[in-house]
C-alpha cells in the first residue's frame, strides 16, 4: 500500500517539476520527492505490507 502512495507522490512531484509551476513549500517537487522515498522506505521495511501474523 506504501507502495503506491509513493508512486502517486513520484508523479506529482514529476508533473509539478515538469510543468514549472510555482508552488508552497509543501508542494514542492523536492518535498513530495522525499515524502515518496519516505514512504517507499517503510514499504520495504514491511510496514504497511498487509500481512499479519495473527491468526
């Protein structure tokens, strides 16, 4: 699931450093960038992975 969110936060990040357009610094491409790798680097820690060792 981690995944995803930071493949749709790389695509923001592409799409507003691609377009030029000014924006907060929230927004920014570097920002979002980072958050992508933040949440790329839970995903490959196993958080957020959906398994459970429960039963």
């Amino acid at each position: 699931m981690l995944a995803i969110v930071a493949a749709i936060l790389f695509a923001i990040a592409f799409i507003l450093n691609a377009a030029g357009t000014a924006t907060s610094a929230v927004f920014d491409p570097t920002s979002l960038l980072l958050a992508g790798l933040f949440c790329l680097a839970l995903h490959l820690a196993g958080i957020g992975s959906g398994w459970s060792w429960r039963r």
